[in-house]
C-alpha cells in the first residue's frame, strides 16, 4: 500500500476464528484506529469490525516511525489480543500460537488484501459492500445498515457518529 493512496482493505482473524465477536476485542480495533488517526498517521472513511475480520476505506499518510500505520495497527491490536486473551482465558491463546522467531502468537492472517479506489464507482460499491456486510445471511447481525454499532454506516446515512475518526469519503471523489 502507497501513502496517500485510499483503499478498501480487508484483515482477516488467523483461521477465521471468531475473535472479535466479544466488544472488549472490537473496542481495541477502533481505539487503535482513533490513536492513528489522532496522530495524523491515517485517515479512515469507512469501516466495519465483523465476528472474524474488519473491512476498512482508509488512506495511510505517514509513516509511523520506521513502520507503516497498517504495521503498527497490525502489531497494536495483536498485542492488546494477546493481552487481553491472558486476562480473560489464558488457555484460548494456543489457538494463535506460532513457531516463529520474530513472535509467539498470529492473531492475523498474513498479507490482507488492499485495493485502490481509483474510481467514484468503485469507491461507493466498497462503501455499499462495507456497510451491509452485517446484513449477510451467514452473519444476520442486524436489519438496517445503520443499527450495527461497530461501522461507519450509520455516519452515512444518519450523519451520526460516535467514532471522531471518521471522515467522509464523498468529499475526496
């Protein structure tokens, strides 16, 4: 991923495991994005945090140090996991255990995917993908786009946020 550049991008749980199903797990993402956001490191447009992956539109600015902001988001919210799975269910952790030299656990799965959105199009299909993923049947976590409480939608379509991160896509197309 460029700096500068927005993208859609999707960063899966290690074996597809539910792990952000729990709030306290999706309350580290969205801290996480805040925290680079606040610094000035991202800008994010859209986003959902599903029971096993997180769609996000965002444009990584800076770097932060001698790593990308999606390095550091990565590496924050792995070791706030970590953190948190030894507070709660110590035993929980060997699901993520590595043979590894550089770590000892992989919460997630490596090379998420990215994709410039080049195109007003493309960008409001990702937005539209984005917002009714909740909406899916395997999933059926909510009715309305909006109501799910770990997105952006309801910044879309009410203007409402409780999420100071967010900024609006429209405007950069």
């Amino acid at each position: 991923m460029k700096l500068g550049e927005i993208y859609f991008w999707t960063a899966t749980i290690n074996q597809w495991e539910h792990l952000l199903k729990p709030t306290i797990f999706k309350e580290i993402i969205v801290g996480s994005l805040d925290n680079l956001s606040t610094k000035g490191l991202i800008d994010v447009y859209a986003f959902v945090i599903m029971p096993n992956h997180i769609h996000l539109i965002w444009r990584l600015n800076t770097m932060n140090g001698k790593e990308t902001p999606k390095s550091s988001f990565l590496k924050f919210t792995a070791h706030q996991f970590q953190k948190t799975i030894r507070e709660i269910d110590p035993d929980f952790l060997s699901s993520y255990k590595v043979e590894a030299i550089n770590k000892a656990y992989e919460f997630w799965q490596r090379d998420p995917p990215a994709i410039i959105l080049y195109t007003k199009e493309v960008m409001l299909q990702k937005l539209t993908y984005i917002h009714n993923n909740p909406l899916a049947a395997h999933w059926n976590l909510v009715i309305d786009p909006a109501d799910y409480h770990y997105s952006s939608a309801r910044f879309y379509v009410r203007g409402d946020s409780k999420f100071n991160f967010l900024k609006d896509i429209r405007l950069e197309f």
